[in-house]
C-alpha cells in the first residue's frame, strides 16, 4: 500500500514537472516571437524612412552658393578728370547651378569740351542694369562667365551756347532737358580671379546695342549715363572691378 501510494505519488510529481517545463517553453518561445516581431516592425518602418529619402532630395529648391558685392574702381579715377565723373558697384546672386542674377547701378555726368563750338555742355544722370550669366569654375580661384544684361538710363542735359558774328549782335541761348530716358541690351563675358581671401578682381567685356532714346534736333543728346556715346548705336565697352563674395558652402 504505501509502495502503491509512493508510486502514485512519483506519478503525479512527474506529470506535474512536465507540464510545467512544457507551459515554461511555450512562454519563452512566446516572448521570442514577441521580441522578434517588435524587432521585424522596426526594421520595417526604418526601410520606409530611408524609401522616403531619395523622394525629399527630389522635391529639393536650388540654393544659393553665394552672394557678390563689385565695384567698378576703373571709374573711380573719373574723380580727377574735369570732363566727366563715373560711379558704379553690383550685386550678384549665384545658385548652385552656377547661374547668376546681377543687379548694376551707377551714376555718370560728361562735360564734353569739344561736343559743340561756343557751348558748354552736360549730360548726367542714373543708370541701372539687370542680367543672366552662367559662372564656370575653370579651378578653385578662377571664374569664367558669359551672360546677357538689359540697360535703362534715366538722364538730363543742358547747355549755354553763344553764337557771335561779325554783322550781328552775339546771340547767346541756353536749353535744359529733363526727365529722360534709354533702353539699351548688352552682351557680356568676363574672368575674374582670387586675390586674397573672399576679394577678386575681374574684368567684364561689353557688347552694348542701343534699342531707343531720347533726342533731339538740331542739337542731339551727345551721350547717355551707362551707355555712351548716341552717335553710336553698338558700342564695346571694357570694366575693370573689384567683388568681395559671401559664401554659403565650403
């Protein structure tokens, strides 16, 4: 009888012990699964994330590399000169596509000596420019450029003339025209190295056709601000500057 009972007994302890090993499997192989899935979710939603990356590249607007202040110190030494007097500085947006966007503005007054006999006269005024140009880095301190720009002027001229005659009295007369203007386009290309830091020096060559402007007869505009001489309806034209660059890349 209590061999019996001693049996039963192991019976039981064993059965018992088993079915606990078994639920103890089924709950690690549970919490494996578990992990397994939590970790193939977020392998999931990383996949998704990176698919989305090339997608925000595409959908990226063109930025600014940098910003350019020019002045144009050729003109400066117009300040010595008596018959004329030239001002004119820039300023130029370049994108990463190399592609420019240029603003130019100036001012210029001509007191030519020879322009008529017996006569003083002057022309002055304002002018500005706005253009396209491609930038081509030839190496890391050199530009090359080539590019197109619209010119209008906004100017005055008058004059004191005197007309002497050895049969009647001297006739002398003054005129006074304001409020003026000039359309002109300009063809460009120019170079332009480092000199120290972010400051270059550089060179613009100008092909300039003249569209319209006003004038008059029999005494004509002798010269617009910005353009040159009336007489001439395509004129070259040579800038010499100096440009110190704000950059927004390495």
């Amino acid at each position: 009888m209590k061999l019996l009972s001693g049996s039963i007994f192991s019976i039981i302890l064993v059965i018992y012990s088993g079915i606990s090993g078994v639920c103890g499997q089924a709950e690690t192989a549970s919490d494996s699964v578990s992990t397994e899935a939590i970790q193939a979710d977020k392998v999931q939603l990383s996949a998704q994330e990176n698919d989305t990356e090339p997608e925000m590249d595409t959908l990226r607007i063109p930025a600014i590399r940098r910003i350019e202040l020019s002045l144009d110190y050729l003109k400066l030494i117009s300040f010595a000169l008596p018959s004329e007097t030239k001002l004119e500085g820039g300023l130029g947006i370049i994108t990463k596509p190399n592609i420019g966007l240029s603003f130019e503005f100036g001012y210029g007054a001509k007191m030519p000596e020879d322009h008529y006999k017996n006569a003083a006269y002057t022309v002055e005024g304002i002018y500005g420019r706005v253009g396209l140009s491609y930038h081509y880095p030839f190496n890391p301190g050199s530009n090359l450029f080539i590019g197109a720009k619209y010119g209008m002027s906004n100017y005055q001229d008058e004059a004191t003339f005197v007309i002497e005659s050895s049969l009647w009295d001297v006739y002398e007369d003054s005129f006074s025209r304001t409020d003026l203007s000039a359309r002109w386009v300009e063809f460009i290309a120019g170079s332009e190295s480092k000199i120290k830091g972010n400051f270059y020096l550089g060179f613009i060559f100008r092909f300039r056709a003249l569209i319209s402007h006003d004038n008059f007869s029999p005494l004509e505009v002798f010269s617009v601000p910005g353009y040159g001489r009336t007489m001439d309806k395509t004129i070259p034209a040579l800038n010499l500057y100096m440009k110190y660059m704000i950059r927004f890349e390495k």
